[in-house]
C-alpha cells in the first residue's frame, strides 16, 4: 500500500503536534473516495480530536463521541489515525499496540523527539498478531 500526503496535510499534522506539547496529539485522517483497489490511499485532510488519555504526554485517547461523525461520513472515509510521539521515536508503543484500532487501515505516527526533525511513520498493524506492525511507503507533495 502506497499512501499520498498533500504538503499541506503533512505541515499541519506537525503544526498541530507541536502546538499540543508536552501532550501527544491526535486525530483523523480522512480520504477520498477516489480510494480505489490499486491499493494506493490518498490522504485528503487532517482532522485533530482531543486527547483524552488521563496520561497525555505518553499515550492518547479519543472520546468514542468525538469519533462517531466521522466514522459515519461515507464522503471522507477514514483511512488513517494519527498521534504524535513527543519524546519518544515513531513506533507504535506497547499500549499502541494493545489499543484497537485494528479497522482502520493505516497508523501514523509522528515523532517530535528532535523538534527541528520530525519524523513521520506509517504503519499497518495487524489484528491477528497484535505485535505485528510493518512499515508502509508514502509520498508527501506529489
Ligand atoms: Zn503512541
């Protein structure tokens, strides 16, 4: 799977992440329908969610509320969640992996643990073994 990311898309996911420090950021990644079976997802928007974890800075939560409308947009489907790591480098933690979000195709994750560098990662975690993660390509402004 090949996943597109406009420039705009990926400015604002760090801009927002370095906004929420010291707490991990958080939100939705809608799509297209254009999505089709070549297997390649376009990214069209970013949509952050508060985090609700009662410990911010290392793990997130979104409230099953806030999430709801749009898991019900059929028009911008939700092909992605995305958190940001504050301090700590774009792998899924252990709690990452123990959190189900297993039917949403892709995982971002962005490290700000160098603040002038971070680094984006995209990952496809697999519902039958829950510490299976591998990494996905993407392409950011084409
Ligand atoms: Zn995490």
């Amino acid at each position: 799977m090949l996943v597109h990311i406009p420039t705009e898309l990926y400015q604002h996911l760090v801009s927002y992440s370095r906004l929420q420090l010291p707490e991990e950021a958080c939100g939705f990644i809608l799509g297209t329908q254009s999505d089709n079976d070549n297997g390649e997802r376009h990214a069209a928007a970013f949509a952050p969610l508060p985090n609700i974890s009662k410990q911010p800075r290392t793990q997130f939560e979104i409230s099953p509320t806030a999430m709801l409308p749009f898991l019900l947009d059929q028009e911008h489907p939700v092909i992605g969640i995305f958190h940001s790591h504050p301090t700590s480098p774009p792998i899924p933690s252990h709690h990452d992996l123990q959190s189900l979000w297993h039917t949403i195709p892709t995982y971002w994750i962005l490290s700000l643990q160098q603040p002038e560098q971070p680094d984006l990662q995209l990952y496809q975690i697999k519902k039958a073994t829950l510490t299976t993660f591998h990494k996905l390509s993407f392409v950011i402004g084409q």
